[in-house]
C-alpha cells in the first residue's frame, strides 16, 4: 500500500510537471497577472487592455495559477498568453445562448485578434446544460494565424468556436457533447484528446463531435482537420459530426476512436437541411482504434486516399507558429523552476476615458449576478435580456 502511495505522489508530481511553465523562461517585458497582486495586474482583462492597440510583434501575457471569473475579449494582434499550470489556470464564465440570445456572443473568452497564441490555460463555460438553448461556447477564434497548445477548452454544447480565420490546435483537450467543435473557420487539431462528456447521462442522446459550417464550394476557407488525435467518451455514443452549413468539411485523420461508441453511419445532417448530403466533404483517413471500422457509413462519406498537411490546410504558411516566445522554449515545459521574475509595474492604457475602471467595446455592462464594471471608454451599455447587456 505504501508503494502506490508514493507511486501516486510521483505521477502526481510529474504532471504537474508536465503541464507547468516555468515564470524565469519568459521574455524580460511579460506582463504578470496574479489574484493576490503579486503581479503587474488582478485580471486577464486589465492585462490586455493595457497594451497598445498597435503592435507588429508579440507581446507576452503570463497567469498565474488560479480561477478567473471574467467575460474576456481580446480584440489586439499579436498577444501571447501563457499559464502557469494548464490545471490551475482557469478563465471561467456561465453565459450561453439562453442569456445573450447569441451562440458566439456568450463565449467565456473571445479571441479577435490575429496572431494570437495560448499556452497551458484552460478556457471554461459553466453554464447549465442540458435544457433549451444551452449553447456555451469556452472559446470564440474569429481571427487568422491563431496558436494553441497544451490547453483545455470546457463546456457541453458548442465548446469550441472557430468562427473565422485560421487556427492551430496542439496537444489540447476538448470536452463537451453537442457539436462541440464547431464553426465556420479553418481550424487543424493536432494531437488533441476529444472527449464526450454527457454530464452524467450516458444515456441521454448521442453526443456530436463536429458541426461545421464552410460555405466555400471549392473548400479551401472553412473545415476543420483532426489528425493523430483521440476520441474518448465517458460511455456515451457519438456522430462524428452534423453537417451545419452547405459545404461542410471535415477529415478525421490518423485518429483513435473507441469503435463500439462510435454509431455507424458516422454522420448525419440537420433535420432542415438534409440536401447538404450532397454537397459536403465529410470522412475519414487511416483512423483506428478497439472495435473500430467503417461498415455501415452513409453514402456521402468519404474513406480519403490522402490528405493535406497540415501546412497545405491551413493556407501553406504556419511560420506564424515559430515566433519569438516558441523559439525560446515550448511552453508545456518537463521541469518548474522557482525563480522570481523581477517586473516592473505597467499602467494599464486608457481609452476615451478618464476612468482606467471603465469596460471597452464589447465587453459585458450588466445582468444578472453581473459584478464587474458598470461604466464604459467607448460606446453605451446595450440590455439584451435580464441576463445579458454589453457595450455597443
């Protein structure tokens, strides 16, 4: 017994290890943020909205461990955020379609910038699931050049939004049940675990992986490529996806599948639109697994001979991906190091107004159980329901 309790500490120990970044590995003008004020700022939101609005390089955010309840978006180029630990970073809300009369709008955290990049931070939605329309996404990419690695996106319904754009996924975990990775954009998951999670109910409905939503016939603007990933389920059943828009596009490649879990045909249309059979690009490429096969496919599913890149993907160029933070050293470093980085103390920047304490554009204003500011730098405080209102 005694044995397996140390054995249990060591794995403990080593990933905690493994899912850390060391603060010394940071570039000398990243910008901390710390709940306990240890750092440049309190929020993620202060941080961002301290640096320029310009820039043509990149800029380092790093977190330190803990909950951050925040409504976040982040409009500005080239941002790169970095956490401490993927496990104890945690950027946390609870809107969804039901409060904002919107599926993108209600997204914990919102990413509008090109070039922006994460690094072992896990992006939440809490808001309640199952019921009527309880699509909550914990992430909105609607810029290109977008990098992520070793981070966890949560939620149940609509989890992961790529909405516009290009975006690259490594090494991250994904977990939801309806149409959890979704979107009109160009998005490549590599080396990803996705899982179906029905929140206790293995058998409320089949889970959707996918719902894509390309609208370019020669489909070379939106689809998604999941390769040399893998899918786990907590016993629910699971589509590989739901053909969303005319042109969906979407490969699994090299992928691992529990095959008993994965229902037969693989994939299926909305209820309005089962036309879009005919015109979607949707299959599989060399993917595996126990139990798993391709018997009983609908028709309109593909078993490619080959796939693209995932440079050709997403446009030919992902040199965006070697910028100056990954040249120093992958952020899902082996080892923690304790040093104490010395800061120097950054004045957040202010917009149209006097009042540092203000929210920008687009940013929430009021609504139920709402505590963050009431004021705004620009525009004035729009109410869509009790539950919601923004700047606008």
């Amino acid at each position: 017994m005694k044995f397996y309790t140390l054995l249990s500490i060591f794995l403990i120990y080593i990933i905690q290890y493994t899912y850390s970044f060391p603060q010394n590995k940071l570039p000398k003008d990243a910008i901390i943020v710390a709940k306990d004020g240890s750092g440049n700022f309190k929020t993620v939101t202060e941080a961002i909205n301290s640096l320029p609005n310009n820039a043509s390089s990149e800029r380092v955010i790093y977190i330190k461990n803990g909950t951050y309840y925040e409504y976040i978006v982040c409009q500005k180029k080239f941002v790169t955020m970095v956490g401490e630990n993927r496990d104890k970073v945690i950027l946390t809300y609870d809107l969804n379609n039901a409060k904002t009369g919107s599926s993108s709008k209600c997204a914990t955290f919102r990413s509008y910038g090109d070039n922006f990049k994460a690094f072992d931070i896990t992006f939440e939605n809490t808001a309640p699931f199952p019921g009527v329309n309880t699509q909550a996404p914990a992430i909105n990419c609607m810029a290109k050049n977008q990098y992520y690695e070793n981070c966890r996106f949560l939620s149940y319904q609509d989890t992961l939004l790529s909405n516009t754009g290009t975006q690259y996924f490594k090494n991250c975990y994904i977990r939801g049940f309806t149409d959890f990775i979704w979107g009109s954009g160009r998005a490549v998951f590599d080396q990803c675990t996705i899982h179906v999670d029905s929140k206790g109910d293995i058998y409320r409905a089949n889970a959707y992986l996918t719902a894509n939503g390309n609208k370019d016939g020669n489909f070379k603007e939106g689809g998604f490529l999941i390769t040399n990933s893998k899918v786990t389920t907590d016993g629910s059943s699971f589509y590989l996806g739901r053909l969303w828009k005319q042109n969906c596009y979407v490969i699994f490649d090299n992928t691992e599948f529990p095959g008993n879990k994965l229902v037969k045909e693989g994939w299926t249309t909305f209820s309005n639109t089962p036309q879009y059979s005919s015109t979607s690009r949707v299959g599989e490429h060399k993917c595996y697994g126990p139990n798993y096969n391709t018997y009983g496919r609908v028709s309109y599913a593909n078993q490619f001979s080959s796939v693209p890149s995932i440079a050709e993907f997403l446009g030919g160029n992902i040199s965006y991906i070697d910028d100056t933070f990954v040249k120093k050293g992958t952020a899902t470093q082996k080892a923690v190091e304790t040093k104490t980085l010395t800061t120097t103390t950054i004045k957040p920047i202010e917009t149209s107004s006097a009042d540092p304490n203000c929210n920008p554009l687009y940013y929430q204003c009021g609504g139920v159980n709402y505590k963050g500011s009431k004021c705004c730098r620009q525009g004035t405080c729009k109410k869509y329901n009790d539950y919601f209102s923004v700047y606008k």
